[in-house]
C-alpha cells in the first residue's frame, strides 16, 4: 500500500515546464524520495518499504529525467526527511 501511494505521488514531486533535471539531480532525487517515503511515523527508516522502494528507483529516476524540473528537483532535495 504504501508503495503504491509512494510512487502515485511521485509525479507531483515532477509536475512542471522549466528547465529539465539532469541525470545527477534524478540520482539525488530518487535517493531522497526513497528515504522520505521509507521513513515511519518516527522517522525511522523502515527496512522493509525501503528494499520495496529500491526495487523502483530506476523507473523513479526515468520518470524524473521524462518530467522533472531543475526546480521541482532542488524543492525535493532541500526536504528535511
């Protein structure tokens, strides 16, 4: 459940039409989204969701080079987890 809503919302991380986000700026993303959305209600890393999450970081990172903005990106990043 928490993967699907995972990966439903990332493309509101990646709405937009501005400068695109290079391959570097996805890397950085889809590590940030990953430990934001496998974190629990503590803050906490949770093992389990984030090998999940692993498994979709190349699809996550293709959808941010597709979509994402320099701008949406550098947003994301500067997100405490």
């Amino acid at each position: 459940m928490k993967l699907r809503t995972a990966l439903g919302i990332a493309p509101v991380f990646l709405l937009g039409c501005a400068q695109r986000a290079t391959e570097e700026d996805c890397d950085k993303f889809a590590d940030k989204f990953i430990d934001m959305m496998s974190a629990d209600e503590n803050g906490d890393p949770d093992p389990t969701v984030r090998k999940m999450l692993e498994g979709d970081r190349d699809s996550l990172k293709e959808k941010c080079m597709k979509e994402g903005t320099k701008k949406e990106v550098d947003c994301v990043l500067s997100k405490k987890t």
